[in-house]
C-alpha cells in the first residue's frame, strides 16, 4: 500500500520551461508565499544532497535535509528526507516526486509526496498539502510562463 498525496497540473509553458524553472529558480516558486525558501545545496543528481531552509513571515524556519534518488532532465526528480548525504539515515517524512510530460506544447506537472505511513500522510495533508502545494506550482508557472514567454 502508497500513502500518496498529489496533485497534477496542465502547465501553459512547454516542459523546457517548467524544468528550468524547477531547478534554475526553485527558491522563488518552492513554498507558497509569504514563506520563503532558500536552497544552500541542491546537487540535481543521484545521490546528490539538498539541504533547505524554509522561513516563515513570523520569523519562523524550517531547515531540511536530504538526497536526491532519481533525477532525469525533464523528465522526473525525485528526492527525499529519509537520508542526509552519504545515505546517512534520517528521520523519514516522504519521498517527493516531480514528474513532467510535453502535452500540446504545455507541461503536465504531476507532483506526489509518498509517505511511509497513514498517520504520516494524514498529517502533511492536514498541514495544508493540497492548497501549499497548488499555491507553490501557481508560483513556479508563473516564472515557467514568463521564461517562454507566454
């Protein structure tokens, strides 16, 4: 059994766009606004770390660490939390995959957080999965749009 959470998006901006914007701007589109993020590492290949820090309009922050398992140049990335580099285990929240597919010159953005519980899911949708993660893909096809053009 999955424990997915996901939404899926026609992108008006051709895949190109939307990967550029994914990984060149990912800061500026990552959380919904008015948080903000700031990647300190993001190495987009297998294996490659990340490491995040999330700040909160009341001074709130969030730090995050992980790997990335799978990336695919305008295909897919996928990463997670449930290790640091060096595949040191962590304290697993999800893995986090981001697909893109060409549909009529547009982008079908499908984003899933898969977690390893019920419990788990049930919590990251009550902290706002749904409209957090719909509010964050309306910011990165803006700049998506705004790098084709459109």
């Amino acid at each position: 059994m999955t424990y997915d959470l996901s939404i899926s998006r026609l992108i008006d901006a051709p895949v190109d766009a939307v990967w550029r914007a994914w990984t060149e701007d990912t800061g500026a589109w990552f959380c919904p606004r008015p948080w903000t993020a700031e990647f300190l590492t993001q190495e987009l290949r297998a294996g490659g770390r990340s490491q995040i820090v999330m700040r909160g309009p009341n001074g709130e922050e969030n730090r995050l660490e992980g790997v990335y398992l799978e990336v695919v140049p305008q295909t897919r990335i996928v990463s997670t939390d449930a290790f640091t580099a060096g595949w040191h285990p962590a304290g697993p929240f999800m893995v986090r995959i981001d697909d893109f597919a060409a549909e009529d010159g547009q982008t079908r953005y499908t984003a899933t957080a898969r977690h390893w519980t019920q419990e788990a899911m049930d919590n990251h949708a009550a902290m706002g999965f749904e409209p957090g993660w719909n509010a964050a893909t309306d910011q990165l096809e803006a700049i998506a749009r705004a790098l084709a053009g459109r």
